[in-house]
C-alpha cells in the first residue's frame, strides 16, 4: 500500500515540473515577443518610408504633368474662344468648335481635380484668406454655371438673404466648394428640373448655403463622400469627384455639410461656414 502511494507522489512531482520548466521559460518567451514587436515595427517603418516615397513621386508626376497638358490646353481653349467669339462661322463650325470647347474644359476641371487631391493627400495645400462680400460670389458661381445648366436644361434658381454681409476665407476655394456641389445638383436633375441655391445667416459667426436639387434620392447617404474602395466599385463622375475634394476643403475651412433626401425627391445639401476664421490658418 505504502508502495502505491509513493509511486502516486512521484508521478504528481512528475507532473508539476512542466509548471516549472514554464517558469523558468517565461523571460525567454518575452525576449523573443519583444523581439518579435521590434522586427514588425521595423517592417511597417520600412512600409510607411516606402509609401511617403511613392506619395511623393506621385505628387511630383501629377504636377509635371498637370503642367505639360495645361499648357497647350490653355492654347486649345484660348483659339475656340478667339473663334466663337470673332469669326464669321457656319451652325455646324460653331458646333465643332463649342465641343472643343466644352472637351477642353472638361479636361482642365480634371486636371485640377487631381492637383487638389495630390495636394491635400500630401498635407500641402495653402488657404489664403481675404474679406469679400458672399453675395457677390454667389451669384457669380450662379452665373458661371449657366451654359453647364444650359445644357443639362436645368434652371438654377437663387435666394440670397438680404443681411448677406462679408466673410473672411478663401475666396478661390470658396467658389470652387459652392461651384462643385451647385454642378453636382445640376447634373443630377433631369431636363427641364430646377436646382435651388438659398443662403441665411444663422447667427454673427455663421453663415448657411443649401442646394437643392429634384432628382433621384440617394440610396446610401454615409457613402456620399467617400471614393470606392475596390475597382469594381463605379468609379465617380467629375461632379461626385468635386463634391469629395470640395468636402476636404470645407473641412479645412471650419464648414460642414449635410446631405438630406427631400421628402418628394431629390437632395437637400446644407454647408455652414464661419464668418470669420476660428483659428489662424
């Protein structure tokens, strides 16, 4: 009997001496995951050097080339506007050369459109502020969207508030956010639709602009602004891609902006801006 108990204690001494050889093992087990740690932050600074480098030569690609095709693009559209404006031309001329015309610039809001994206991606883009009446800029991105409205036989119709006053901000990339979302609302109405343009002041540090718009309601509003992330995904239009760099913008000058489905149809766009920036920019 005393025999069986002893085997019994020394199979259960046997047994912990895992728990042992465990203990022993554990400063090694920590060595070799701090070791571990260091090999995979290494691997993803090596990753992100990596990335900047291909950002950076991507950012100097896009600006070669912006320059090389602007340049004679400039030339194309200069010459279209010289013809339509002084020669003596035929219907079907005036045609050909208001379809250059109107390719041209088409591919120009394109190459901008990547400018701005290379340039945001990139942490470089500059704002320069000013003090410029709002009133003014709207209706002249009102009027600078007549032919694109023209075309897609939308009338675009505006109520400006008659406390409009002035605003300080950027007034380039101003007129590029309200031209962007205003041409998006056009192109997404059918012929003979309306767009709406409307401005308030909300309060002494805010002003309000909404756009409405009588087309189809989107389906997914949280994807509004945000490009695909697979290529199988539709790729945006020029309007949807102006609406996405317009956002980043707006961000950047201390706005923000909803997209509501109407109750009928269509869209329903709010931007609120500061009057005067927050913060030194």
């Amino acid at each position: 009997m005393s025999e069986e108990l002893s085997n019994e204690h020394d199979e259960c001494a046997e047994e912990s001496l895992p728990g042992a050889d465990d203990a022993s093992q554990a400063p090694q087990n920590v060595a070799h995951l701090i070791e571990e740690l260091k090999r995979r932050t290494s691997e993803l600074e090596t990753a992100n050097r990596e990335l900047r480098r291909v950002s950076h030569y991507r950012s100097l690609f896009l600006g070669r080339m912006s320059h090389e095709l602007r340049t004679p693009l400039t030339s194309i559209l200069g010459f279209c506007e010289i013809l339509l404006d002084h020669e003596q031309l035929t219907e079907a001329q005036h045609r050909f050369c208001r379809k250059i015309q109107d390719s041209g610039m088409q591919l120009q809001t394109s190459l901008d459109q990547l400018v701005d994206l290379s340039r945001i991606e990139a942490g470089r883009t500059e704002l320069f502020l000013q003090e410029f009446p709002l009133r003014e800029t709207l209706r002249d991105v009102c009027g600078a969207l007549t032919r694109f409205a023209q075309k897609h036989q939308v009338t675009v119709e505006y109520d400006l508030a008659a406390n409009l006053t002035t605003i300080v901000c950027d007034e380039g990339r101003l007129r590029q956010i309200l031209y962007s979302f205003l041409a998006w609302c056009v192109s997404r109405s059918s012929s003979g639709g309306r767009v709406g343009l409307q401005s308030r002041i909300v309060d002494e540090a805010r002003v309000q602009i909404s756009f409405e718009d009588e087309g189809e309601q989107i389906e997914d509003l949280s994807r509004v602004f945000d490009p695909p992330d697979h290529a199988s995904e539709e790729l945006p239009n020029l309007e949807e891609l102006g609406v996405i760099i317009s956002r980043k913008l707006l961000d950047m000058l201390g706005g923000v902006v909803i997209v509501e489905n109407r109750t009928a149809a269509g869209i329903l766009v709010t931007i609120e801006l500061p009057l005067r920036p927050a913060k030194e920019y």
